[in-house]
C-alpha cells in the first residue's frame, strides 16, 4: 500500500483558504484552491488513498466514486510535481 505525505522541504503560507507553495529546489511556486489544501493538510503525516477517501467524506458531501477519483487524480499531481513523498506501507 503506498503511503502519501508532505514534502518537508517546501515554504508553505496560507493565503485566505487557499495554500501558496515554494519549492525552492525547483525554484517553481504551487497554488493549492481550498479543497487541495484540506488535502495537503491531512498529509502532515503518511496516509494512503483509503485513509483519505473516508476523511474526506466525513468533511465533504461527496459519493465514496467521486472522492477516491479526484483525490487520486489530485495526488498523481502532487506525485508528478515531486510535492509529496511516497513510501510503501509493509
């Protein structure tokens, strides 16, 4: 099972509800709108897909469908910006 969290080495400020983030190792800045930054949020520690899928619905008014697609999309993003950490859960 593979496990998402946040890189550590990133410069993060709250602007509203929304996130701006600087990755400095990429000298690139990232804007999170308020749903990805609940996201981003629940990643302070290591969670899987499932893990956040039934946090999520506890918070938003979505169908389980819904839920699991946009946040895996959303973390395949994250993935492919090299924001998050993955690890893989024995």
């Amino acid at each position: 099972m593979e496990l998402y969290s946040q890189k550590s080495s990133l410069n993060v400020a709250p602007m509203g509800d929304e996130l701006v983030m600087m990755d400095t190792s990429q000298g690139q800045y990232f804007g999170l709108n308020s749903l990805a930054s609940q996201i981003w949020s629940l990643l302070i520690t290591p969670k899987s897909i499932d893990d956040l899928v039934v946090e999520l619905m506890s918070i938003f008014d979505v169908t389980e469908e819904e839920c699991r697609a946009d946040t895996a999309l959303f973390l395949q993003q994250l993935v492919d910006k090299q924001l998050v950490k993955v690890t893989t859960a024995a």
